[in-house]
C-alpha cells in the first residue's frame, strides 16, 4: 500500500465494482415480475472502510412499484452507471497520480 489515502482509494474502487454488478444484475432483472432492486448504502459502506469484507446489499426504499412487483427503473440504474463511470475515472485517475509520484521517487532515488 503506497499510504492510507491508497488503501481508501482501493476500497471505493473495490465498492465501485460491487456497484456495477449490482447495477447489472438490475438491468438485467428489469423484467421479472417480483424483482426488487439491489443496492449498496455507499456512503455507510464507504465509512466503514472494512477492507476485504462484502459490502452489506440493501434494498433501497422510495422506488415505484410497477403490477408486477417490480421496482426496477432503468432511468436509475443508467443513471447510477454514468456516476460509477465517473467516480471510478476520478479515482482511478488519482490512485494513478499517487503511483506516478512514488516512481519519481525511485527514479531520483537511484540518480541520487
């Protein structure tokens, strides 16, 4: 681990994957009477900061209920899919400026 700030960025990623296959899994059971959408409570899971342990899958409250008991709404998920794109970018981005400085401070190490 390169310091804390690491480790959390790789916990929020390794989040950002549960997401995306709960998002899936979503889309994907958008038809079948009775399915109810899955989710993680981010923000807690996130604070938590459990490395290593499955995030706690919920089931958020407030969604419509079509006939069939279904509450899948694809707005949503397509919603949730472009937020996790852009958070995973974000971070990856930042754990790729931590990793860029740590390589400079070999490289001038050896020079040095």
């Amino acid at each position: 681990m390169l310091d804390p700030s690491a480790g959390r960025l790789e916990h929020y990623l390794d989040l950002l994957a549960a997401r995306q296959k709960l998002v899936a899994a979503n889309i994907a059971n958008a038809d079948p009477p009775g399915y109810r959408t899955r989710d993680l409570d981010f923000q807690f899971e996130f604070e938590s900061l459990v490395p290593g342990a499955a995030p706690n899958v919920i089931n958020p409250t407030g969604l419509a209920v079509k006939n069939d008991g279904n509450d899948v709404s694809l707005d949503r998920e397509a919603r949730l899919l472009a937020e996790n794109a852009m958070r995973f970018n974000l971070a990856a981005s930042l754990l790729k400026g931590q990793i860029q400085m740590v390589r400079k401070a070999i490289e001038e190490g050896k020079n040095g």
